[in-house]
C-alpha cells in the first residue's frame, strides 16, 4: 500500500527559491498522488501486494526492463518523488566538508559537478531524472534516467535526483531546463540531507 507523504514543508515555502506554490500543488498534490493512487490499484490482489517498495521496483524492472509495465511505472515514480521533496529545503543549506570532498575527489571541482549535473539533466530527451549516484566502488557519479527509472535498478545508491519531468518546472521555468536544474542545485537542494546518504 503506498502513501503519498506529507511534504516536510508547505506548499508555499520553495517560493522564494524558485519553485512556486502552484508547481507543488500541482506536483505533490495532483502528480505524486496520481502515482500513489494508481499504483495502489494495480498492487491490489497483485502477487506485489504486500511487498516492500524497493522489492516491487526491482523485481518489476527484471520482469520488463524495456517498456515498463504499470506497477513499475507508478511505484518507482511514488519512491522518485518521495526521495525528491527530501532532497529540497526552504532552509539555507551549506554543503558539509564531507560531502564536498568526495564530489570534488569525483569531479575535479564543485563547478564542474553543476556543470556535469545540468548537462544530464538537459540531455535526457523527454521525461525523466538526473542523478548525484554512489557507485558500488564507493565512486560518484552523474546520471540520467528516463521515465521512473531509477539508481536502484542499476545497482547505484541516489544521493540527489532532480525531476526533469516537464510537470516540475513548467510553470516557473516554462521551457527553460537548464535555468530550473541550476537552480536546483544552487536554491533548493539540501545538502545535509545528500551528504547523510554518503
Ligand atoms: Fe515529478
């Protein structure tokens, strides 16, 4: 059974941040809650039913790893979403020293972590997820997901996913991909909440 989670702020709080009241409303309220009410009704009197999260994801990705099916589908994007309003805070959000020296060890340098970033982001065609991910060696790395597609399905551990689904920027970025992502990262994103995931 899944829920839809209440947001750990309100629907109004990432206004000044970039993200408008609307988007949230539209997004928690009309969007995450369709993936939890659909999903709920293909669980039901499925052999999924009363499975953990992350066991339905997974075992739905290797019964159909190319076209999702409607399980997948909706619960992947209900653990997408979940994590996402997580990763955003209305509080000014410092990187902590940790965090900041195994993506700069990553990455050559904060500046080009954003840059690496926004460029997955902007390149997944269509719909879908950029990823901050720790690879099974313990590395960092970049990438992008298309739909509900996620790092659990390849084995990664999502330390900060931003949403390029249309629906999550539209309304105040309108076409402008890049400008939502960057802002993401340097307006919404909190960091102490990515670095608890290292
Ligand atoms: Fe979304």
């Amino acid at each position: 059974m899944l829920t839809l989670p209440k947001l750990p702020y309100s629907y109004e709080a990432l206004q000044d941040f970039g993200m408008g009241k609307e988007t949230m409303e539209y997004h928690h309220g009309l969007h995450h809650k369709a993936y939890v009410d659909n999903g709920n009704k293909l669980l039901e009197g499925s052999d999924w039913e009363n499975k953990d999260i992350e066991e339905i994801i997974l075992g739905n990705f290797k019964l159909d790893s190319k076209s999702q099916n409607g399980i997948f589908n909706n619960v992947a994007q209900h653990w997408n979403h979940c994590e996402f309003w997580k990763m955003m805070t209305p509080k000014k959000s410092t990187m902590p020293g940790e965090l900041e020296k195994s993506i700069i060890d990553s990455f050559g340098s904060l500046s080009n972590f954003k840059d690496e970033f926004v460029a997955a982001g902007v390149s997944q065609f269509g719909s879908g997820w950029c990823w901050l991910v720790k690879d099974s060696d313990d590395r960092l790395s970049i990438t992008k997901t298309e739909n509900g597609l996620n790092p659990l399905c390849f084995s990664q551990k999502a330390l900060l996913g931003c949403d390029v689904w249309e629906h999550a920027y539209y309304l105040d970025f309108r076409n402008k991909r890049p400008a939502y992502i960057l802002n993401f990262l340097e307006n919404l994103t909190d960091w102490e909440y990515v670095s608890s995931k290292l």
